[in-house]
C-alpha cells in the first residue's frame, strides 16, 4: 500500500479511503476488527478486511497477517510490491 504513515494520512485525507463503505477524511478514525477498508491507489484499488491488530508497529510482512486481501488483484502479491 504505502511506506509511511505520512502517505496513508494523506491517501485519506484526500478521500481514497473508505471503511465500510463510507468515505473517510480523519486519519485518526478507528477502525475494529472485520471492517472493510478500501484504498484507491494510483493503478488499483485494494479492498482488505482487518482480521487483528498488533501490539508494536511493524515491517510490511507482519502487517499482511492483520488483513485479509478481498480484492481480486492483491491477493497473489508478492513481498517486493508492498
């Protein structure tokens, strides 16, 4: 999706973001398990379900286990297109 919390900020910010279906604008929103958060990227649009949180922020493979991928194109991506 996107690198740093700047750029995510800023994706809904702008109105790329919504959860459940509804267009979000407040990055600090909370999300809970099993809502439906979809992004609209540059060439893609993801749709993701959130299935647990973490404790500590971590790297792009410990993220991939707290989503599940709904949209058809992200779900056989590879690591090096994180």
């Amino acid at each position: 999706m996107v690198k740093a919390r700047a750029s995510a900020a800023a994706l809904v910010e702008s109105g790329h973001v919504r959860v459940n279906g509804a267009r979000e604008r407040s990055p600090g929103h909370a999300i809970k398990i099993n809502d439906v958060v979809t992004i609209a990227l540059d060439r893609a649009v993801r749709v993701l379900k959130i299935t647990a949180f973490a404790e500590r922020r971590g790297d792009a493979a410990a993220a991939r286990v707290l989503y599940e991928e709904l949209s058809a194109r992200g779900a056989g991506r590879d690591a090096e297109s994180e």
